[in-house]
C-alpha cells in the first residue's frame, strides 16, 4: 500500500470487483428493481477508509463543511436534517415569519460523477499528493 501511495496508483488487482444485482423491491421482472453492489478487495476497503478519515480530517479542520451538510458527515443524517428543518421552520412560524417548502428527490443525483469537476474541488481545497 505505501509504494501504490508514493506512486499515486491503485494495482490493478484491488481494482477488480464482483458486481452482485440486489434487488430494491416491487417486481424481480423489471432491471430498474436492482441496484448494483460491488463487493471489492478487503485490503482496499482498508485503504479507502483510512483515505476517507484523512480526507474528512482535512475538510473538518479548514471548516471547509457547511453546517448545514447532514449527508456524508459522522454524526449526521437525513433524521438530523430534517430535525434542523423541523427546528427552523417552527422558530420562524413563532416569530411570524411566513415559510415556504420544497422537497426535492435526488434519488441518481450521485449516480455519475464529472471526474474533470471533481478533480478541480479535490484542488480547490487543496486536497494535494498522489493519492
């Protein structure tokens, strides 16, 4: 792990992965009822999570985190979300503030991701290295 590190590649053998149908409900008939689930290498499981804590890491101490982002934060979900909506909303209709809301399914929103726009947040942030 620390030469694919130095060198900024992944080995081809921690790339490879079985893709297993799980089925999300309604009819087994229809593709659009599965989701794919890739089961990968346990040793790049490891090496994505320790990837991911010092990717977290970097964001939480330069408070590059909104407060506002529940999704994808420890501590955090779409509960807490909706608890901080739930507490908005009933603090401006205390002080008479009219209140508008929308809610909105992102259900494929992260389904495909624009590695170019990625790549230029990754350095905006100054996530730097080979990893």
């Amino acid at each position: 792990m620390r030469k694919s590190m130095d060198e900024g590649k992944i080995p081809d053998i921690f790339k490879l992965a079985y893709v297993a149908p799980i089925h999300k409900g309604g009819s087994k008939l229809k593709p659009e009822q599965y989701r794919p689930v890739s089961l990968t290498s346990h040793i790049m499981k490891v090496f994505e999570r320790v990837l991911k804590v010092n990717i977290m890491e970097h964001l939480v101490t330069q408070k590059l985190i909104n407060p506002g982002q529940h999704g994808f934060v420890p501590g955090r979900s779409t509960q807490t979300q909706l608890l901080q909506h739930y507490c908005d909303v009933y603090e401006a209709l205390a002080e008479g503030i009219r209140i508008d809301t929308v809610y909105l399914d992102f259900a494929k929103a992260f389904d495909k991701v624009n590695h170019s726009i990625l790549l230029k947040k990754i350095a905006k942030h100054k996530i730097k290295g080979k990893v």
